[in-house]
C-alpha cells in the first residue's frame, strides 16, 4: 500500500505504537510544564487544555448531569489524546495513532467497559438484570440482543474515527505521490479542519454513549 516515509521507524514496532508514545509524552510534558507555571493570563499551551476542560465540563453536565463529574479526568484525556493523535498525521514524516483501528477501538473499549463498570458498582445485582430482560423464559436470547447492542456502540465508535482518519491520510499521500506541491498544501489544511472535527465527534460521542448507559438504568 502507498505509504509516505515515517521519520522514526523502529524494527519490530508498529508505527502506531511509536506515534502514540510520542502523542502520550507530548502531552503529558506540556501537561506538567503548564502545571508547574500557571498563568492568570493563560498562554497559549495553557488556554488549550483550560479550553478542553472547560468544554468537557460543560457537555457532561448538560449530557449527563451531575453523575459526569466522575467521567471528566477521563474524557478530557481523551479529547486532548485524539485531537493530538489526529493533529500529528499532519506534520510530514508522522503519521496518525487514530488512523489503527487497534487505537480507535482500545478507546472506545476503555469508555464502554467504564461506564457499564461504573453503572454496575452503583447498581449491583440490579445491574445484571437488564441483560436477562423483564421475563425469565427469555433471557438466553435477551442476553443475545443486549450483549450485541452493548458491542455494536464501540464498534461504530472506533470505526468511524479509524475510516475517516485512515482515508484523509491516504488522499494527502496518494496526492503528495502525483502532484507533490499545491494541491498536497490545500488538502493538508483541510486535513487539519477535518482532524479537529473527527476529534470533537469522537468525544462527544463518549459522552453520549456513557449517558445513554446510565439512562438505560433509571
């Protein structure tokens, strides 16, 4: 497959890999470089991650209401880890974590699995009983329905980041490959318009996901 030249290239390690322990560590030095040296008038640095907090806040009070509180560390890390994720596809010689499906699909398992351990440790045995359905003579095919609903959500979530990533990376190199300068330039910029548009999808689709799970148990 047409593939642009990846500046770091470890023998035996997937590219994804080493993109995203470069997003991971990006992140986490700014993270500690802005908290270590807080401004009353933010920098630009610090104005990002405020901004990230400030609009995960928001969406899982109005989403969620006061149970998201406990979902913000999280989904906040994610927002900042895929929109750097998609953001790094963008600089010649990186390519995108988010354009595997293996990293799409390990976030979208991680708020699947937390939100449904979340709601089952609030609810206990209760909890079990949604997937046996109301009466007991149906549950083996009631577990059936509710298991391949459960799984059809972070399935569409991580495909849906992953294909759209996946095909903007091709389309720029396939384009760089044929007409290595202008038009190559225009499709980056609007590679980066799409990138943070498929981020904000991408979160705000975990958030609607977590409070669709809590729903399901009022």
């Amino acid at each position: 497959m047409l593939h642009a030249p990846i500046l770091i290239d470890i023998n035996g390690i997937p590219e994804y890999w080493t993109m995203t322990v470069i997003v991971m560590c990006a992140i986490l030095f700014a993270a500690f470089v802005v908290g270590r040296n807080l401004q009353v008038v933010p920098g630009k640095v610090q104005s990002f991650f405020e901004l990230i907090y400030i609009m995960t806040e928001y969406f899982l009070n109005e989403i969620i209401g006061g149970e998201g509180e406990v979902y913000l560390p999280l989904i906040a890390s994610f927002a900042a880890f895929v929109l750097c994720s998609n953001f790094i596809g963008s600089i010649p010689g990186f390519t995108s974590p988010t354009a595997t499906i293996d990293t799409t699909a390990t976030l979208a398992i991680i708020v699947v699995l937390l939100s449904h351990a979340v709601v089952g440790g609030k609810h206990g045995a209760k909890y079990i009983k949604k997937f046996l359905g109301p009466l007991l003579i149906i549950a083996p095919i009631m577990i059936i329905i509710e298991i391949m609903s459960a799984l059809s959500r972070p399935f569409s979530h991580a495909l849906r980041l992953f294909a759209n990533i996946f095909a903007e990376e091709f389309m720029v190199t396939v384009l760089l490959f044929l007409m290595p300068w202008v038009i190559p330039a225009v499709m980056m910029y609007m590679q980066i318009f799409t990138d943070l548009m498929q981020a904000f999808v991408f979160y705000l689709l975990a958030i609607i996901y977590i409070a669709l799970s809590l729903e399901e148990e009022h």
